[in-house]
C-alpha cells in the first residue's frame, strides 16, 4: 500500500470514543518496549508519529491512528510492565477482551514479540486469548536486525515453538530498523482489510444484463 496520509486520531478509553466511520481496523499487541510504535512508523514511513520509548507502561489506552482514509492502525498499550499496579492490568484486560470480543471492525491483530528471545507468559496468553475468541492473528518477531542473518532461523523456529504457533496464522519477520519485512507485512494486512470499494458496485450483475439488451 502506498501510504499518502497518516494521522494521530485518539487515545480512545472508552468504546464511545471509538472512530464510527466503519473503516478496518487492525491492532498490535504486544509487550512494553517490544517495538509497536516503532512497527507502525515504519510501516506508514513515518519517524515518530507514534510515539516510541516514552515512559514504558504509561500508555493505558487504545491509540488510533488513520492511515490513508482506508484503514486504522490501533496500538494496544504494552503489556507485561512490572511497575504497572494490580487495578491497571485488571482494567487493562477488560478494556482489550471488551474489544476483541466485540469490535467488528478489528481486521486483523499484529502480535509483536521479540526475536531475540523466547515469548514471554505474557506473549503466550496473548496469543491464546486471542485464539480464543477467533481472531485471525499475525505473529510479527521484530527487531531481526539485532541477530545475524545466519541465526535469524534458529530465532524463528523458538520463537514459534515457544508460541505454540499455528500454521494457519501468519508469521512475518521483521525489523523496524531495517524496514524488513514491510512489504510482506502490507500484504498480509492489505489481504484482511476487505474490498474497499464494493459499495461503488453493488450490483455488477445488473449492469452486465442491462448490457446484454443494448
Ligand atoms: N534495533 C531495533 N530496535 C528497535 C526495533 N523496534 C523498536 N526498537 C527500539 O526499541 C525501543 C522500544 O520501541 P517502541 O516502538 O517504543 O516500543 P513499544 O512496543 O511501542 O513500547 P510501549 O509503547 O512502551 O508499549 C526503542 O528504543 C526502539 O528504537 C527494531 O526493529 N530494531
Ligand atoms: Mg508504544
């Protein structure tokens, strides 16, 4: 996708703030620090639109931002943050399960982990909730560009080993340094987002049998 227009839209807290303009909607979990908001600019080419490395944990709200009038980019707040108390995981969870159980408009989730290392408990529940409630998931390992090429493999294989990853989900490697993995990962969120257009031809049949008696 050729990205013309991006922009910061809300820090939505509750769902009434949620954008009502009905376009797809893809989300990125993922730990504090793992690299989200460094994913989004790299993939909008942008350097800071969202925001990177500020105070890990504050952010405690859904970060909408618009790419293109096509689509929104929807950063979770990272979890798995020590220094987060007990009432902020809780509200945490229920604002992420209220949305996942019933956002229609959420296209696709980005779980973003780490290459370097194995997933965390944290990244494994993840994964599970949303397996859980069937949300077609793509697991992004990002920051390939801190393992040599030669080991990025190995890294691979543990990271979805560790997961418990499953065949029909869909893996890109990636590296926001790099831009690895930008335009794989395009495709695989262009593929979820739906056709665009069917409202402008809402009836192809018609128009082909109105053809038929000119
Ligand atoms: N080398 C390298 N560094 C990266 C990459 N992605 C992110 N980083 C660095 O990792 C740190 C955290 O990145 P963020 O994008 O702010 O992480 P986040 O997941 O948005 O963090 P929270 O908002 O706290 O949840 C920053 O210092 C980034 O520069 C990458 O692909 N390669
Ligand atoms: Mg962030």
């Amino acid at each position: 996708m050729k990205v013309t227009k991006a922009e910061f839209v809300i820090s939505a807290v509750v769902p009434a703030q949620y954008p009502e303009d009905a376009l797809p909607e893809i989300a990125l979990a993922g730990r504090s620090n793992v690299g989200k908001s460094s994913l989004i600019n790299r993939m909008i080419s942008r350097k800071n639109l969202a925001r990177t490395s500020a105070t890990p944990g504050k952010t405690q709200q859904l970060n909408y931002y618009r790419v293109n009038d096509d689509l929104y980019l929807v950063d979770f707040p990272g979890y798995g943050y020590a220094k987060v108390s007990k009432t902020q995981r809780a509200a945490f969870g229920e604002m992420i399960e209220r949305y996942l159980l019933s956002r229609e408009e959420l296209k696709l989730v980005l779980l973003v982990v780490d290459m370097r290392h194995p997933p965390s408990k944290d990244d494994i529940s993840m994964y599970e909730w949303l397996q859980h409630y069937n949300r077609p998931v793509c697991v992004v390992a990002t920051k390939a560009d801190k393992i040599p090429k030669t080991r990025r493999q190995k890294h691979v294989k543990i990271v979805k080993e560790t997961l418990g990853f499953k065949p029909y989900h869909s893996f890109v490697m990636f590296s926001s340094e790099l831009g690895l993995g930008k335009d794989e990962l395009w495709a695989i969120m262009e593929s979820h987002m739906g056709t665009k257009d069917h409202e402008e031809e809402p009836y192809p049949d018609s128009e082909n049998e109105s053809n038929e008696h000119l």
